[in-house]
C-alpha cells in the first residue's frame, strides 16, 4: 500500500474477510492495556461531590479544576510528545507516561488532607495523559501499515472507551467507602507498565524538526498536503462533534421529553456503538475505503438531523447510536488518515498537531455552533444548534468528497 509519500506497506493487505489476521498482537496488546488509562480521569467526575462535601470552603471553580486539569494540560503535552518522539523512543515515552500517571494517582492516598494536592494530582496525570494519548497512536502507526493500521486503530479506540467505562464503575464503587479510595484505580497501572516494559518494541525515533544539518526537511516530512488537511479539518469536525453534548440536554429539556436521569440513559447508547465499531473498524475501513471519513460525516450529520426533529426519548436513543457510529468512525479514521499522510518517521508529531486543532476545535465547539445556530431560529434551545451542527458536516462532506475525488484518486486505504 502507497500514501501520498510513497510509503509502502510491509505487511500484506489480505483478500480474506480475517482483517485481523494482519494484527501482531504482541505489539497490540500492551497498546490496547495502556491506552485504557490514555483517558482514565475522565471517570473521576462522580466523585466530585464528594471533595466539594469535604472541601467546603473551597470554590467550586476550584473543585472542577480538579477533573478538568488534565485535559487542559494535555494539549501541550500532546505537542511536546510530538517533540519529544525525534529524541525519545516510544517505548520509553509510553512507559514515563504510566509513571507519571501512577504518581499522581497514588498521590491523594498519602495526602488527602489539601485540596492542592489534588490539584497537583490531576496536574501530574494530566502530565501522563497528554504524553499518553499522542504516543500511543504514534506507536500504532510505527508498527502497523496499510489497513493493519486501520483495525489497530479500531482497537485501540474500543480499549480506551472499555478502559473508561471499567474505571467509571470502579472508581464509583471504590469511593463508597471513603472518596480518595477511588484513585485505588491507578495501581492497575503498575501490571501495565511491566507489561509493557517486556513485550512492547523500543521503536524508533521521529524525524527531527528543526537542529543543525536538518533545515526545513523535516517540517516538510511533517506538514504535508494531508496532515495540513485533516488537521484543519479536525478542528471543525471536533466542533461539530461535540456539538451533541452541549445540545442533547437542552433539546431533551425545552421539548419537554424528560429530566436529567433521562438524559443520561437516552445518550449513553452512543459510547456502547463506539466501543463496538472500534472491534470492528477494520471491515467498515475496507466497505468505505477512501471515503470513510465522508461515511463518517454524513452519518453524524443524519443523527443531529435526527436530533433535532426527536419527539421521544426512544427517537433519542437512536440518534445517540447514530451519532456513535459515526462518531466512532471518524474518531478512528482521523488517526488513520494523519498516518497515511506522513512517513512513519512523522506520525508523532502529526499526530501532535491533529490533535491540537481537535483540542481547540472542542474548545470553540459553543462559538462556532452557536455562530451558525440563528440561521434556523432566534433561540439556542438545542434544536438549532444540532441543526447548525448538522449543516457544518453536510459542508464538510461535501468538502471531504472533492477531497477524495482530487487528490486521492489513487489511495489503496482499505485495500
């Protein structure tokens, strides 16, 4: 298989309907273990109204500074580990991501009299997760090629999504008891890290950027017509995306189709087609090939179209899972696409930018949504921001389908 930059793959596309037999498990299993805690606090938001009980005069602000922390602190490291993969092997990333993820999970158990070490906790593991995130979609792509990268792809996305829904219910469980007990969770991460200290390949290192003898040879391996692209692309998809969780609340609430409990249930259905399509992406890369990503979107633009007419809260539940698959499509194939785009020797810091513009993308998702949404009605009330979300992909396809059409006629992606 041949990308935009004449790389070829090494391992064989395969004809039979077994994609995963192009899989080397010994890599994959150790990525699909430690990518369960790439995204492991977002389990800790039950137990929030605990510490705000036992922190009374702090500031609520405060308080959700404590879950939001590493997600803000992630987008740098995700770029740093863009950096640091022309220095640093992989493996040794992988692992120092783990251990700084340890340390401030096990934090809170020693110290849990103060609120800042908390706040040093989260800062710590917002450390390992932004490291995390970027390396391990980075070790994909350097040992996998062609559709391989495709169903490890899938699978990683499926382990990290099972990752967060067991830690949701352990942590839950753990802090019945007493709060910091739920941050028990983290020593699962001391069988990981040996696993991975054993079995997971030391890797290569990146391309270097920038440095003496280097010049602007290595930006070029980076910056190329495809990562430009999807990374662009990435920041609009991402606030269209995240559009059905700044709306489905509201639009269940003005419809008057339910409470808050309604709505958890209603919606939960789009995170079960996530994990499911992540097991099988592999097979949906090879029906839509080149034009996955378009699936994708229009997919998701149908669910929010959906959405936005629902008279029910069973109508709701099967825009969710609409919306899961697409979403679980275009999570997965953004990744895959930025690895095409670049030699292997790249993918880290491609990966880095592409997810700094879906960073930023699900940060302004409000602004850009809600920019579109007086176009189909004077109130923000959720329909019309699913409608607006809805238009920004119909654009976006259309945008994509060009895309694929011009400038990637002769792509082998799900070949």
């Amino acid at each position: 298989m041949s990308n935009e930059n004449g790389n070829t793959s090494t391992q064989p596309a395969g004809s039979g309907a077994n994609v995963y037999k192009l899989i080397n498990w010994k890599v994959m299993i150790p990525v699909m273990l430690f990518v369960m805690f790439q995204s492991a606090f977002n389990s800790f938001s039950s137990v929030l109204a605990a510490i705000t009980e036992v922190f009374p005069d702090a500031s609520k602000t405060l308080v959700q500074m404590i879950l939001t922390i590493p997600s803000l602190i992630s987008i740098p490291m995700g770029l740093l580990a863009g950096v640091l993969g022309s220095y640093v092997y992989k493996k040794y990333l992988v692992l120092f991501s783990l251990l700084m993820e340890l340390i401030g999970g096990l934090l809170p158990l020693f110290i849990h009299g103060s609120i800042y070490s908390l706040v040093i906790s989260s800062a710590l593991i917002g450390i390992g997760q932004g490291l995390l995130i970027n390396v391990a979609s980075a070790v994909v792509g350097e040992n996998f090629t062609g559709t391989a990268s495709g169903v490890a792809m899938g699978l990683k996305q499926a382990a990290s999504s099972v990752g967060i829904a067991i830690l949701t219910v352990a942590t839950g469980f753990l802090a019945r008891g007493t709060w910091y007990n739920a941050y028990y969770v983290y020593l699962a991460i001391i069988p990981i890290f040996i696993l991975t200290m054993f079995f997971l390949p030391k890797g290569k290192k990146d391309v270097k950027l920038v440095g003496k003898g280097v010049g602007a040879s290595g930006l070029k391996k980076v910056f190329t017509r495809g990562c430009v692209y999807y990374s662009i692309l990435s920041f609009f998809l991402a606030a269209a995306n995240f559009a059905f969780y700044t709306n489905v609340g509201m639009s269940i609430m003005s419809k008057g189709l339910g409470d808050a409990g309604d709505i958890g249930v209603a919606t939960a259905w789009n995170s079960v087609i996530t994990i499911i399509l992540g097991l099988v992406f592999g097979y949906v890369l090879k029906l839509f090939k080149r034009f996955t990503m378009a699936a994708a979107v229009i997919i998701q633009a149908g669910s929010y179209l959906l959405l936005a007419n629902a008279t029910s809260l069973g109508m709701v539940s099967v825009g969710g899972m609409i919306y899961g698959l697409g979403a679980g499509m275009q999570m997965v194939a953004a990744c895959y696409y930025i690895l095409e785009s670049v030699e292997q020797d790249a993918a880290s810091m491609a990966i880095a930018v592409c997810m700094f513009f879906t960073s930023i993308g699900v940060s302004f998702s409000p602004v850009v949504i809600n920019a579109i949404a007086p176009i189909f009605g004077p109130e923000l009330n959720g329909v019309t921001g699913f409608l607006a979300a809805a238009s920004l992909q119909i654009i976006i396809f259309v945008i994509e389908i060009i895309y694929c059409m011009v400038f990637n006629r002769n792509s082998k992606i799900g070949k």
